[in-house]
C-alpha cells in the first residue's frame, strides 16, 4: 500500500510496462496491489510455475484484467518514448536457482544508460557476457540486493558504472549488501547509493547528464517503523523460546 501512495503522489495514473522480474514475494508480493490501483498495457515476467499464494494471485488478477503477458527474449528492444530498453536474460530455459530467472533490462536515453538485474547471479551475469551484449552503463541496480552470489568483478568491469544502486532494507535479514560486492563495487570506483541509507532514489536524466536525488526517509516511513518495531518483539521471542523456532 505505501507504493501505491507513493506512485499516486508522483501524479502516476498508468504504465507502459511493467517488469516482474522473477516470482520472488520481495519482488512480486505487492505487484497485485499495484495493478489493482493502476492500468497497464502490458507486464513482462517469466514464464514458469510457482507455488507462493501471492505469485498465483498476480497471474489471476493479470488474466482476469486481460493484460498482455511477454516472456523475455535475450536481445529484444522495446521502445520507451524517446528511450528504448533491451532484454539482455535471462539466457537459459531452466535454471536450478529462481534468481536466475531474473529478467535484466538495459534502458538507453540518448547519451545515459541504465542496467537494472533483478537478482540475477554469477551464472546470468557469466551467460550475459559469453553472449557478447553490450553491458556498458552508467548506472548499474545492484543485483540481489548486494549479496555475494552477484555483482562478479568480471561484470562489474563489463559494466563500468559511475553509479551503483543497491536496494536493500535497514537490517537485513541476510546482512545485506554482503563486504565482498561492496568492495568489488569500490575497486572500479563507482559511487554507491544504498535504500537503507537513503531511502528512495530517484535519477533523473535529459539523455546528457543525470542527478541522483536521495530521500532521508523511507517510503510508508511510519508502517517501516511500525513493522520494525515488531520485528524486534518477534527476535526478542526467539531468544527467550529458541528452541520453538
């Protein structure tokens, strides 16, 4: 709900796309929630079966409201009004991991671009780079969320961001980013945005130059609080009854 309200007060009414990634709930759990607030013309996801109530929710609520589906094909271009963006993965038709699957796009605006790899791992990344695509951006999402199963020193150099966006929670259940990519990402001397610092980023671009505008606060502040503040109360109940957990 706090996306919803987000993308409401940005005066959003519609989509030209929509990009689910992989059927992951940290990726996909409040999609449903999204398309039921806002049209769009078309989604594009994976084509594959997964149990999660709220993955099997999403595919009805997109086949009850008619909305066009498109399995990602490796090498596609779309246009995206003075834009276009490529599918670059994912490369194989099955994969023993679910991130994997992740569908990467790279968006072009005249003289900026941008990679956004959902959670695609070393394997996605090494199958991007032996298929020869042009991974070169200027801004490069972080894949899975900084973890160490990602962001391989060989594709970050194939990249070559100036910026790199990590998008992770404050404390991380998975002590995400992991101390490796954070060092892989310095090595090449990229500037590192991070949400549990920053909270939302927003980039801006005139297809020359870009701004990278940073809140202070997170997006449905009060419920993150609230939330974690349960959290805490559900640790403490760990530690005093470990043994039910």
């Amino acid at each position: 709900k706090s996306i919803v309200k987000y993308l409401q007060r940005q005066h959003i009414d519609r989509f030209d796309y929509i990009i689910a990634t992989h059927p992951h709930p940290d990726h996909v759990g409040g999609l449903a929630e999204v398309l039921k607030n806002f049209e769009t013309d078309r989604i594009i996801m994976p084509c594959m079966e997964y149990t999660r109530n709220n993955y099997r929710d999403l595919v009805r609520l997109i086949e009850k409201k008619d909305i066009e589906t498109i399995s990602p094909v490796a090498g596609t271009c779309y246009e995206f009004g003075r834009a276009y963006f490529t599918i670059l993965a994912p490369n194989s038709d099955g994969y023993a991991r679910l991130n994997n699957y992740s569908i990467v796009t790279k968006l072009t605006f005249k003289r900026n671009s941008f990679l956004f790899t959902g959670d695609a791992e070393k394997l996605s990344e090494y199958e991007m780079l032996i298929k020869g695509f042009d991974l070169k951006a200027d801004l490069l999402k972080i894949g899975h969320h900084g973890s160490s199963t990602s962001s391989s020193l060989q594709f970050l150099n194939a990249v070559s961001p100036k910026h790199a966006v990590i998008s992770t929670g404050r404390h991380s259940f998975y002590a995400h980013p992991d101390k490796i990519t954070l060092d892989n990402i310095d090595s090449i001397g990229a500037k590192i945005y991070r949400t549990d610092k920053s909270g939302n980023i927003v980039v801006l671009s005139d297809g020359k130059e870009m701004s990278i505008d940073t809140d202070s606060v997170p997006v449905g502040n009060d419920s993150f609080i609230n939330r974690l503040n349960r959290r805490k109360v559900i640790m403490r109940i760990k530690e005093r009854h470990r043994a039910i957990f």
